[in-house]
C-alpha cells in the first residue's frame, strides 16, 4: 500500500527500532550462556512462530507459489546458521561489539549480490566495500588483541544474514511480507528442533520469560523498521542507526559494566558512513528515492 512520505516519521520509527534492537541484544547478553544457542535461538522462533501463525493459515488456504520452495528451503537453511551464531556471540560478546559487527549486513548483501546473482560491482560499491572492511578491521583489531570464537561467529551470522535477507528479496516477487517471514519462522524453528532437543537443558521460568521478551522485541523492531522504509527514504533512516550502537554501548556500560571502546564506536561509524554514502549515491545515480514498498 502505497505510504504518504514522511522524513521526521521516518527517522521516529528508525529510533524506535534501534531502541528495540539495542534492548534485544542487551537482553541475550544478560541471559548469559546456561542455555546452549541453539536451544536459546529454537525457544525465541518458537515463541515467534506463534505470533504468525495466523499467517501461516491464510498462506496454508492459498498455497505456495510454484517454484518458490527451493528459494523457501534456501532462506531457511541460511537464517538457521545466521541465528545460531548470533545467540553464540550475543552471550559472549560486549553489546556494542555485537551492534557494531552487525552494521556489516548490508555491506555483505552487496558483496553476495554480486557473487550469487551476478550483479555488477562498480567502483562504488568496490569503494564502499573497502571502506566497510576497514572499519571491520579497526572493530576487531586483528593482531592487537585476540580474536575469540565469538567474534568470528558474528562475523558469520552478519554473512548468513545478508545471504537471508537476498533469498527474502527474491521471493518479494511472489509473495507478502508477512508470509515470508512467516515461512522463515517455520521453517527455521523446524530445522532447530533436532539440534536443539540434542543439547537441551532444563529451562527456568525467568529464561522462558527473557525469551518471550526477546521474541517480542525482534518482532516489534522489525515491524517499526518495516514502518521507517515505508514513510522515509534510506538516505534519511540509514543514519539514524548509528544511535543503535551508542545505546548498545550505554546499556553495556550501565548493566553489564563493559567498558566503552571507542574504537568499536570508531569502526561502527565508518561502516555505516559506507552505507549511507552508498545509499545516497545510488538514491542520486537513479533520480529517486531509494524506499522499499511499504506494508
């Protein structure tokens, strides 16, 4: 449905989300590492499968698209790795290092674009690619400090996650927002449930709420964002995301006592520069606002 545009709605919505988003790996943190990850990940899609299942319904009286299931599976099986690996890091790492890590989703897309669907890589997005990888380099530090598992699994679910999000834009052309999510809930809770029942641990009442909250704060970020693309182009919301990494940053240093590394904040601010300096060039290479269709 077609969205009057409104640049201050917008960059609200945005704000609304990063405080979402911020919360929810704030939230894992605090959790800790008793729950094994994939048990952690199949509680909170589990959790979210129920708020869609009113979508999955209405997509089980219509039924599937022809050809779309291979690009269903597909989306599945990357979100899978790209969940696992977020809750390991999430546990693990400083709030702000998992946000700022983060920022490399759309950078990746543009990197996996080019690898998995040939699209052309011209010196612009080669440009924001070199600038994204430096701030990468200066989040992470190789060779100054150690580089745990940790780090590398978010690394890994930046990339699955961007792989995620090319299969979703792909079945954009045959089906609904909702039903797409709502086919990823389902078919990574299924895939799971085998891992998860292999390494499962008894659960308390304050993890099965913490989970509850975590799969409401995803759903609620994502829905807000969802509302921000509708009513602003990128070129004015893409920024605002930066705040995301100040408010991982305070809510560390506040609950968890992590110290503020400004080179983390230094490497997330260079990474999403690239971005937004992509955007807005491809918003001015095209003569038009770069806003994906609302919902």
């Amino acid at each position: 449905m077609e969205q009057t545009q409104s640049p201050v709605r917008g960059v609200i919505w945005m704000l609304v989300s990063g405080a979402s988003f911020a919360g929810l790996t704030a939230l894992v943190r605090g959790l800790g590492t008793e729950l094994p990850a994939v048990q952690s990940a199949f509680i909170r899609f589990g959790y979210g499968l129920l708020f869609l299942s009113p979508a999955l319904v209405t997509l089980w009286r219509a039924g599937l698209p022809g050809g779309v299931l291979p690009l269903v599976l597909g989306r599945g099986a990357v979100h899978l790795v790209a969940v696992i690996c977020w809750f390991y890091a999430m546990a693990r790492l400083p709030v702000a290092e998992v946000t700022a890590i983060g920022y490399l989703n759309p950078v990746l897309m543009i990197l996996a674009a080019a690898l998995l669907f040939g699209e052309k890589l011209g010196p612009r997005r080669i440009g924001v690619l070199v600038v994204a990888a430096i701030g990468a380099l200066v989040i992470l530090r190789p060779g100054m400090r150690e580089v745990t598992p940790a780090h590398l699994s978010q690394m890994a679910a930046a990339s699955c996650f961007a792989a995620s999000y090319l299969f979703a834009k792909r079945l954009s052309a045959s089906l609904g927002a909702g039903a797409i999510v709502a086919l990823m809930s389902l078919t990574v809770t299924i895939g799971l449930a085998p891992m998860a029942w292999a390494v499962w641990v008894p659960v308390t009442p304050t993890q099965w709420a913490g989970l509850a909250l975590v799969a409401v704060l995803a759903t609620f970020g994502h829905y807000a964002m969802s509302r921000a693309f509708a009513v602003a182009p990128l070129t004015v919301t893409q920024p605002v995301t930066f705040l995301q990494l100040i408010w991982a940053a305070a809510l560390g240093w506040l609950l968890f006592a992590e110290p503020v590394d400004p080179l983390v904040i230094l490497g997330g601010a260079v990474i999403i520069g690239a971005v937004t300096f992509g955007t807005w060039a491809e918003a001015r290479r095209t003569g038009r606002a770069v806003a994906p269709v609302g919902d």
